[in-house]
C-alpha cells in the first residue's frame, strides 16, 4: 500500500522577531492508507501542531503536506476525506446546541441529502443511539461526548482521522473504552489514523508505527514491536517509556 498521507521536512513558526517559536522543525512521515501512525512527546513537542498543521489551523513555513501524492488542498473537499476529533470533548461541542444540531451542521455545511440517516448510523455506529440525539453536550458524560466527537468526524465517512490527544481528558475506566472503539472503526472501515498522544501505552494499543518528538523535533522513529519490546535508542524515548508505565512497588 502506498502512503495516504506524507508529510515532507514540515517546518510551523509562529509569531516575529524576540517571539518568534519554531514550532515544529523539518519533521518527515508517511502514514500508509488503512495504518495507524503515532506522534509521541510530552506537552510543548510539537506533535499536536503537526495535526493542526496538516488540516490547515496552523501556518505552514516550510514543507510539503501530502494526500494521495498530491499537496493537500484545504476546503470542503480535504474536509470530507480529512477529518479531526479534539482533545477536550466539552470544548469542542457548542454548549448550546443539541447532539442533533451539533451532528446536523456538518451534514448541511457540504449539502447532504441523507442528514437523518447519516446521524442515526453515526449514534449507532460509536454506540449511543438515536436517545441521545436532543441532548445537550452538559448532559453526557465525558466519554459520551467524546463518542459524540467520533460520530461528528465520521458522518461525512472520510479516509483519515487525525487523532488529538483523543482520551487524555477522560477517567482512567473510560479511556479504553474509547480507544478500543477507535480500534474497531478503524477496523470495519478501513480507516487511516494519525494519533497524537503523550502516553506510549496508548500508541503501543493503537498504532504499528510511530515518531517520537522532542522540541518540535523528531528523535526516534519506532515500530510497534520494538516499543513493545522495550528497544529504543534514545534517553527521551526510555523516559517517555518509564512515565508510560506508571507507578510499580
């Protein structure tokens, strides 16, 4: 299988001058159509601005962002094959507004005809069902509201979803809940994932291959297996490992 997505020697920089920050620092990956790829590093090391960078919510000062061989063009189209779900799931749903209007507004932004159908198998799909659909955001737990966010990404069933941090704002005994619904998606639906995490217990679950960053930088690429195995050739890949592992007596 050849790469759905390639990023090419990506370079972010925010601001001028004494506050300029580069951001992410001439950083390389391809992610193959139906894989899993993860970005590792602690808070500050660039891995969510590559996501943000890639679906155009970040400047782009230099590299390439590929999709399907081709520089990816922002819009509706890039929309509908490219789709994002956020870290925080309360943030990223408008209190105001009902789970049906929250899912309705994408369905009429690229002018679907079959809004009730596709809102309906998107509930049933992340395991919520049409109960939840007059709801507001306040009423749902917080993994129900990040399953709200899955269904939002899905209805315009696209190719690819960038993965932010996905399950770090949920209790410990709903993060594999999450995750192991993402797994199963991605597995009925041929899906293509990037996933941003700082936790490698968690890409080691979701992901065959990953890039671990450092000061907007990429450190160590690393396959799933080598993960598993403990071989990794970087300090800060051992250390990201040892916090990854939590507590022992």
């Amino acid at each position: 299988m050849g790469a759905l997505i390639e990023v090419r020697d990506l370079n972010v920089v925010f601001g001028k001058g004494r506050q300029r920050v580069h951001a992410v620092k001439d950083v390389s990956f391809a992610v193959e159509r139906g894989g899993s790829f993860g970005l590792v590093g602690e808070s500050g090391s660039g891995k969510s601005t590559v996501l943000r960078a890639i679906c155009g919510l970040a400047p782009i000062a230099g590299g390439q962002v590929l999709l399907d061989g081709a520089p990816v063009p922002h819009g509706i189209a890039f929309a509908r094959r490219v789709q994002m779900v956020f870290q925080d799931p309360y943030a990223s749903l408008h209190p105001r507004h009902t789970i049906d209007r929250v899912l309705a507004e994408p369905i009429a932004i690229h002018g679907l005809g079959d809004g009730e159908d596709r809102i309906e198998r998107a509930l049933d799909e992340v395991g919520l069902g049409s109960a939840f659909r007059f709801r507001y955001p306040h009423q749902l737990s917080g993994g129900q509201r990040q399953r709200v966010a899955i269904a939002r990404a899905l209805l315009l069933e696209p190719e690819v979803l960038l993965l932010d941090e996905p399950t770090s704002a949920l209790d410990a005994s709903v993060q594999a809940e999450v995750l192991n619904l993402l797994a199963r998606l991605r597995a009925e639906k041929g899906l293509t994932y990037l996933l941003v995490s700082h936790d490698l217990a968690v890409v080691d679950h979701m992901c065959e291959r990953l890039l671990v960053m450092q000061h907007g930088a990429a450190v160590e690429r690393l396959e799933a297996a080598a993960l598993e195995a403990h071989r990794v050739d970087t300090e800060y890949a051992r250390t990201l490992l040892r916090a990854s592992e939590g507590y022992r007596r």
